[in-house]
C-alpha cells in the first residue's frame, strides 16, 4: 500500500469518526431542545388546567366518592394542539373518565393508562392504536389541603411535526456528512499528490542513477526549501561524496597502477639479465633503487589516499617549528653528503603552533629534499622562520633551476613533473612530495606557496597558524598526548656561513 493511499485511508477514517460524533452530539441536542419545549408546553398546559379547575369530593365517607373536576373551556387548547383529559382514580376500582378537551371528545380511553393516578409529573412517550407518538404528562389531581391523590390530568401532544424535523435533520446530517467526507477525500488525495508528488520525482531520479550507474546525475533541486528541498539537497551531498570516493577509488587504483609498471618493469629487466649473465653488482643496485622507489611510491599513495577519504586524522599537540626546522637542518645535511651545496639557516624565530609533529617535518623534508635535487652543485639552500602577529611563516629557498610561471600553477598537482626534473640525472621522485606538502599544510588550517624564477632558484613558504592562548589551554588539558609527542627543543646551531664566507 502507498503512502499517498495510507494516508488518504486514515484521513477519511479520522474525518468520519469526527463528523459522526458531532453528527451524533448535534442531532441528540437538537432533538432534546425540542422535546424539552414540548414538555414545558405540556407543563403549562397542566398548570393552567389544575390552577383553573375545581375539583370537589362527592358522597359520604362510608359511600362511594366521585371527583368532580370543572376544566375551563377545553377548546383553549385546541390551537396549541394540546390535548387533555381528566381522570378519577381509586385503588380499588378502575379509573373513571371524568373528562377531555374537546379535541379529543371521540377518544375516551387514557392517554397513557400506565402512568394514570401517578403522585408526581410523569413525562411518558405512548405510541396510539393508529401509529402516532405522543408526549405525555401525567400530572396528580388532590383536594386542597389533603395528600391523597384522587385524580390525574393528563396532556399529549403529539410528536409527529417533532419527528418529522428530527428525520428531516437526520437525513441533512447523514447525507451533508457523506458529501463532506466526500469533499475532504477528494482534496486529501489531491494535496496528498501536490505534497508527495515531488517524492516520486525523487524516487524516479534515484532509480535512474542506480540503473544507470552513472553517479555524475543529481536529483532535480526543489524550488523551495521545505523538507522535501533539504532532503534533495542532502541527498545530492551524499552522491557527490559517494562521486568523489569512487573516483578517489579509481584515480587511485589508476595512479598505482601507472606508476608502479615503470619501477616493475626496470625490476623485471633487471632480473632477466640477472638471470641471463649472473648477478652483477650493478644489476642488484638498479633492483634495489627500483625497490626502494617503489617502496616509496606505495607509502606516498597510501596517504594521499587516506586523506582523500577522509579517514586520517591528525593528532594535534603543541609542536614547536624551530625544532622541527632544525631537525630537518641536521637530517638535511647527511642528503648533502656527497654534494657540494650548502645548506644554511637563515634568520629563525621561535614559532609554536598546533600540529603533528612527524607530518609537519614530513612536510619540511619534501621541500628540503626537492630543493637539492633540483638545485644545481655550488648552489645554497636557506631554511628561516619567521613570525607575524597570528602565522609563522616557514620557508626553504633554493639557488636551483626554478620553476616557470606555467609549471607553478601545475606542480601541486599529483604526478607532474617538470620536464627539467624529468631530464634531471638523479631525479627519483614520482611528483607526489608537494602534493603531499599541501595537503599537510592545508590539513593544519595552513597554506603552501611558490616563488620562482626560472634559472634562479625557488622558494617555497608554509604558512601556518600559530598557537592562541585558547589552544594552550585545551593542549593543557591533554597533558598525556602533549607529552607523549613533545619533543625537547633542540639548542639552535649558529647561522651556518656558506663556503664562500668561511673564506673570507
Ligand atoms: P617530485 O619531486 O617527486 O618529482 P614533487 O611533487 O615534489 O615531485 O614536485 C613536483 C615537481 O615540481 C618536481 O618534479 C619539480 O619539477 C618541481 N619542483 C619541486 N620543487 C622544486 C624546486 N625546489 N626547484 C625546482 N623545481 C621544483
């Protein structure tokens, strides 16, 4: 069963609940109002006929006793289509007929002879011998001043116009109800198929996607921003996201694929011949780089995946940068071992910011390492820190080959390489380093920039936020973590002279 029909069923239902309770309620109200006007007619009838009569006790006390009771002139209530008839009652005998209003004066039986010589007003209903419904007050008749009852009034009236009317309702009730509920029904189903009908366009757009396959469609957007709007606009977040994951999956798979035949092909040569003319020397080192790179490559990937998917997540504690930087200056001159570069410190402040420490000095190192191999022998490579008001501003310049205006827009992308770095003799890298250097950056609220000339040499500036008074609170509060990773700051070595300037 549909919604639309679900609800539709339980509106009809809940409307003619409600319509035959109020129908009930009117109806029964109504009648009762009427019926309550005919019982004070009867009453004021009865009043008028017992106040304006006399009545007299006839014969001795031994005797037998008569009633005698005068009515007023009976055809006073022929108008009111009162009738009334006056009887004598004696618990021994019979009821005797004493007298009637003259429009019932071929009718000498009781109106209603169960109620006859009643001691109070009796309202009773008495269906007569040709159909009619009457109302009927039996009122008791006794001597001024005596208890005992010796008589009863009784006035009808008949109910037929009452009943008449009551039906009349009824009928306008049962059937204005049923065209009302019909009415309701009709609109129910009408708005319930303006308020799901958009749903149904959503059904249809989903389904499509899923037979399709095709996760670049989108659910038509709502005009309005009702709940019907949100859940479109959420649910379209969703397949974005579901987009982004799957070509995060694919790109991924594709990169690896693509980037490990090289190394795996160099690995399959290289073990031919090995094969082929015995291990050479030569032959193992090539298997062994290809090995490493590839090493490298996997690890590489492995982490821009991740953070792609949303699912790393750093562990930030206070780390000072000028630690870091100086670590790396150290780490820096064991890859500068076998050239003749320098590596210098420029001018370093203290610079403490929220961060992860091993990411940030993975970060450091890739700009560190891209800055000697691509710096020429006799080149330079400063490293400083520097401090404004809210950011530390980290940098690595290079004397090297620089970037051109058109490979800077290009170099943070995943897998380019510069044709320089191509036809760079050493170069092994896989143009993976500074994309993952931003996303490290940008995963510490911070940024990554390039300044280059080409043929002059490159500077590449982090930029992070540093440490608010807030965040050392909640750093504080994290004792364990922070310790945990804090690392002991490192006596900053004197600014390194370059060659050139020991000389002098
Ligand atoms: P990889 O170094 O592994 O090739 P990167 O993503 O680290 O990959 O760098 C991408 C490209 O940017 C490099 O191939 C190189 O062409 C260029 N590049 C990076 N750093 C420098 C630099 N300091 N000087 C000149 N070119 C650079």
């Amino acid at each position: 069963m549909t919604l639309r029909l679900k609800l539709i069923i339980l509106y009809a239902a809940l409307l003619t609940v409600i319509i035959l309770m109020f129908g009930t309620i009117t109806f029964a109200a109504i009648r009762s109002i009427w019926i309550e006007s005919v019982d004070q007619t009867l009453r004021e009838t009865v009043n008028l006929v017992i106040n304006n009569s006399t009545s007299a006790l006839v014969g001795d006390f031994s005797g037998p006793r008569t009633i005698q009771v005068q009515l007023p002139p009976l055809d006073t209530f022929r108008a009111s289509g009162v009738m009334v008839q006056a009887w004598q009652t004696d618990e021994e005998e019979a009821p005797k007929f004493v007298v009637s209003s003259a429009n019932l004066r071929d009718y000498s039986n009781p109106l209603d002879p169960n109620t006859l010589g009643a001691s109070e007003l009796i309202y009773s209903n008495v269906i007569t011998s040709n159909g009619t419904e009457l109302r009927v007050l039996t009122a008791p008749v006794s001597l001024t001043g005596r208890d005992a009852v010796f008589g009863s009034v009784q006035a009808a009236v008949s109910l037929h116009t009452v009943n008449v009317a009551t039906s009349k309702l009824a009928v306008i009730m049962v059937v204005g109800g049923a065209i009302g509920v019909g009415i309701s029904i009709f609109l129910g189903a009408w708005l319930s198929h303006q308020a799901l009908e958009p749903i149904g366009a959503i059904i249809q757009a989903a389904d499509s996607i899923s037979t399709a396959e095709d996760l670049r469609t989108r659910l038509p957007e709502q005009r309005h921003m009702d709940e019907l709007g949100m859940l479109t606009t959420v649910l379209n977040r969703m397949l974005k996201r579901i987009e982004d994951l799957f070509s995060v999956q694919q790109r991924f798979v594709a990169d690896v694929s693509h980037e490990l035949r090289t190394p795996l092909t160099v690995i399959q040569g290289n073990l031919e011949m090995i094969e082929r003319y015995g291990l050479e020397p030569e032959l193992m080192e090539a298997v062994k780089d290809e090995t490493g790179r590839m090493a490298r490559l996997v690890i590489d990937l492995l982490l821009l995946a991740r953070a792609d998917y949303g699912g790393m997540k750093l562990d930030l504690i206070a780390v000072d940068l000028d630690t870091i930087l100086v670590d790396v200056y150290h780490e820096g001159h064991i890859l500068i071992k076998n050239r003749d570069l320098s590596l210098i410190l420029g001018s370093i402040e203290p610079a403490r910011v929220m961060g992860n420490p091993d990411r940030l000095k993975q970060l450091v190192l890739n700009l560190v390492g891209n800055a000697i191999k691509f710096t020429p022998d006799g080149g330079t490579i400063t490293l400083s820190l520097q401090v404004s008001r809210r950011n530390a501003y980290l940098s690595v310049c290079d004397t090297g080959v620089g970037i051109s205006a058109e490979d800077q827009k290009h170099i943070f992308d995943r897998f380019y390489q510069t044709d320089t770095s191509r036809t760079h003799a050493k170069h092994d890298g896989s143009g993976l380093g500074l994309s993952i250097a931003q996303w490290i950056a940008n995963a510490h609220d911070g940024k990554l920039t390039v300044k280059s000339t080409l043929g002059e040499g490159t500077t590449f500036t982090v930029i992070l936020p540093l440490m608010q008074a807030s965040d050392s609170d909640e750093a504080d509060a994290d004792k364990t973590v922070t310790h945990l990773f804090a690392r002991p700051r490192l006596p900053l070595p004197r600014r390194r002279k370059t060659p050139e300037a020991q000389q002098e």
